[in-house]
C-alpha cells in the first residue's frame, strides 16, 4: 500500500467515524441520514485540509531562504571529470 492510499484510508476511517457519531442516538430518518453525510464529508474536509497545513508549514521550515550558491558546484564537477 502506497501514501497515497493510506491517506484515502486514513480520510475515509475518519468520514465513518464522523457519520457514525451523528447518527449515534438519532432515529434514523432520511433528514438525519442526509444530516450525517454533510457532517462527516466536512469533517473528513477539515482533517484533510489540517494535514496540508501542516505539510506546509514544515515544508516552509525546511526550505532555506536565498538563492543556492552554484559557483562552488560546478568547480566540484570540473575536479571530478580531471
């Protein structure tokens, strides 16, 4: 299983979770089925949307600010090919 099908796995545990949770001590009409469906679409959203924020932010973190100093690589290079 790859990242990307875990994250869908993750993502729909999360959406099971969440209509399961609203439908808990309800009776079990249409109005609430529907009701159940919007909550935990917006749930699973919100996870989501928490997860590439916090992506962002490390990879804001890690990214080094200026422009990469190339003079140095390309005399490496020429003492490698000599």
């Amino acid at each position: 299983m790859d990242d990307a099908e875990e994250g869908v796995a993750l993502l729909s545990i999360v959406h099971a979770d969440a209509a399961g949770s609203y439908t808990k001590g309800r009776t079990p009409t249409p109005d609430a089925l529907a009701n159940a469906a919007i909550h935990s679409y917006t749930t699973a959203f919100a996870w989501a949307g928490a997860i590439f924020a916090v992506g962002a932010v490390l990879c804001g973190l890690l990214v080094r600010p200026g422009a990469p100093d190339t003079s140095d690589s390309t005399d490496s290079a020429a003492a490698i090919s000599t």
